[in-house]
C-alpha cells in the first residue's frame, strides 16, 4: 500500500504554451499542472525530470503520495491524476497533480499481477491476461500497489473474472465483476499438416513415364516391307 509519502518539491511557472513547454523540456524540466483538492485552482508548475524520475520508480510507482512542496508553501499531499508521455523517448513530458485529503477516498486505477503457473499451460495450453489494470476505490493511503490473481489452478478453457479476484480490505473494486475478464486458458493451437493424396498421385504418374531421351519402339504394321525383295525395275519379257 502507499503507506510511504514522498517529498516532490516543484517550481510555480508563468507562462503557459506548447513553446515554453518544449523550453523547459530542453532544460531538464518538466511542466505540469497541479490541481485543488476540489478540482479547481489549477497552478503551472515544473519540475526536475531527475527529481519526478525519482519518486515515481519507486516502491509505489505512479501511486505514490507526494508532499508536493511549492516554494515558500507547506507541503500538500497529491497524487499523480494523469500523464503524458514522449512517444519516442517513452519519458514523461506534462504532469497532471492533484492536491487530496488522506481521510477521503479516491479513484485509482491498479495493476493486476498473474502468479502461479495454470495446471491447462502444463497439459499445452496458452494463458492470456486480457485485463491489466482495474479501477478501485480506497484512501490515498490504502490504494494498493498491485493486486496478485492466483491463476495455479485454471485448466484449459477457464476464465477468470474481477469476482474471482479475492477482495481486499478497504479497497472497492469499480468495474463490473462478471463482465471483466481479468484471464484465460485457450486450448493450444493444432497444426493442420498439408495432404499428400496429389504429391502421391503425382508420383505415380511420372513412374508411368519414359525416361527423358528414349523414344518407344512401335510395333511393325502386318505386312511392311513384304515383295521388296526381287521386285524389278522392268516388266518381264
């Protein structure tokens, strides 16, 4: 659980823009927004790409509790409430912070963990995790990490849905618990190998054949050649 709040000190920024983004971006910062606890009073801050680097591969991950501490202000317990990133350098490139009060519950979506290896993978079967991330509902400091789903004991053609994953205290899972289908074993593929019924015809086809250069002898015609012999160029006298 996020039991753990780090320090993620920020710097207030004036200008806003596409221009002044990719500034900062060349200088090693990255801008951001950081909204109210009740969604309003949204502030232009930028931080040190090292520094949100490093509270967000922590432990915790993208769910971290942050005391974001903007120059000359207490600290204020946020979150991270959404993202973008660079779709070539995969780094992140604009913040979404959220001020919340640690007595209410927020939205977070989680990542779901398979452990265990399904008894249908041993007899061939292929496991498929079709859901990867749940919505839930906890105290910022009760949102889990990840939740585990044991999948040891799915046998070829089982699926497991968001009410077979066990619950957890304090946490409330958000999406539909039948029609979410967290896993699947999928009987293995069969491999169709090509007829040979034509190869074989085929074969005994040529088998019939002459060999290449042969010409085969016909039969002489009854009578062919009979009276060459002896026959004369002039009639008798």
């Amino acid at each position: 659980m996020a039991d753990e709040r780090l320090r993620l000190e920020v710097q207030e920024r004036e200008r806003r823009g596409s221009r002044d983004a990719r500034r900062l971006r060349r200088e090693g910062l990255i801008p951001g927004v950081i909204y109210g606890g009740d969604g309003n009073g949204a502030r232009a801050i930028c931080v040190p790409e090292r520094e949100l680097r490093r509270v967000l591969t922590g432990s915790h991950g993208l769910h971290a509790i942050l005391d974001v501490v903007l120059e000359g202000e207490k600290p204020r317990a946020s979150i991270l409430k959404d993202y973008q990133r660079d779709p070539v350098r995969g780094v992140l490139s604009h913040i979404d912070l959220m001020e919340v009060r640690l007595d209410r519950p927020i939205q977070a979506s989680v990542a779901i963990e398979l452990v265990g290896e399904p008894v249908g993978v041993r007899e061939g079967g292929v496991l498929s995790q079709v859901t990867r991330e749940i919505n839930v509902e906890a105290l910022p400091m009760e949102v889990p990490e990840r939740l585990e789903l044991d999948v040891s004991g799915m046998a070829i053609n089982d699926t497991l849905r968001l009410v077979d994953l066990p619950p957890r205290e304090g946490v409330t899972y958000l999406d539909d618990p039948e029609e979410t289908v967290l896993a699947n074993v999928t009987p293995p593929t069969v491999v169709v190998e090509p007829e040979v019924e034509e190869e074989e015809e085929a074969a005994e086809a040529v088998e019939g054949e002459a060999p290449e250069g042969e010409a085969a002898e016909a039969p002489a015609a009854e009578g062919e050649g009979a009276g060459s012999e002896g026959e004369s160029g002039t009639a008798p006298g």
